[in-house]
C-alpha cells in the first residue's frame, strides 16, 4: 500500500496531467480556445512538469493518496469481514449450518460487493482532493 504510493505516485501524477484538457488561446480571427494541435507524449509532459514546477510536483497530491489507500483498504477488509458473517448468519439460521461451496462464492461475492459499493461512496472525497492537488 504505502510503498507503492511512494514508489509510483509520480506515475498517477503524469496519468492525470495527461487526461487534463490541453488548450492554447485562439488565434485573433476565432472564437475560443482551441485544442493542442497534437497529443503530447508522456516523457514530453514528465520534462515539463520537471522543469516548470520540479521533482516535488510529481508528488504533489500525495498525502490524500497515502491516507486514501490505508482507509480505504482498512475500511474495505472490515466492512467484508462483517457482511461476510452477516450473511452467513442468515442464510445458516434457515438451513441447520449445512453450506456449500455455492453459498460460500455468494457469500465472499455479496460482501465484497457491499464492502466495495460503501468503500467508493466513503473515500471518493478523499480521491478528488488528490485529484485537484495534482
């Protein structure tokens, strides 16, 4: 977790610049802003940033990035274990304990899927502001 983010956060920081809308002012005799006339290569946008803002702007961001994922891990594994009992102690309540290798996919596949669903919703914020620092 942790050592990733250090190790390729700078790589999330050129993903995002890249996805960023690239635009220069409009010639006098048009309306608007145009697009760049041509994409630009990732290498091309790593020199720009490293020499317009330098190295500490690849990790810009970083600290939303470190905390998001510790939570949002911690946060997952506690939500899937509690469903997981959760719903195995329902669906048993009504079959005497006897399970199957069936009941125990969909059990691990409805808890992942809740303890996903409500991961997204609660860290989200935390994504964006990383997103915006970068």
């Amino acid at each position: 977790g942790f050592v990733s983010t250090v190790l390729f956060h700078p790589f999330d920081t050129l993903k995002t610049r890249l996805q960023m809308p690239r635009t220069h002012p409009a010639p006098a005799h048009s309306a608007g802003a145009t697009p760049a006339a041509a994409a630009r290569s990732t290498v091309a946008i790593a020199r720009e940033i490293a020499a317009r803002e330098g190295f500490r702007a690849f990790y810009s961001g970083f600290g939303p990035a470190a905390f998001g994922g510790a939570f949002s891990w911690a946060l997952y594994f506690d939500l899937a274990h509690r469903a997981e009992i959760t719903i195995r102690r329902r669906r048993d309540e009504g079959s005497a304990g006897i399970g199957n290798l069936w009941s125990s996919f969909g059990d691990h596949l409805l808890a992942g899927m809740f303890a996903g669903g409500i991961t997204s919703l609660v860290t989200n914020p935390i994504w964006v502001a990383k997103t915006r620092l970068q």
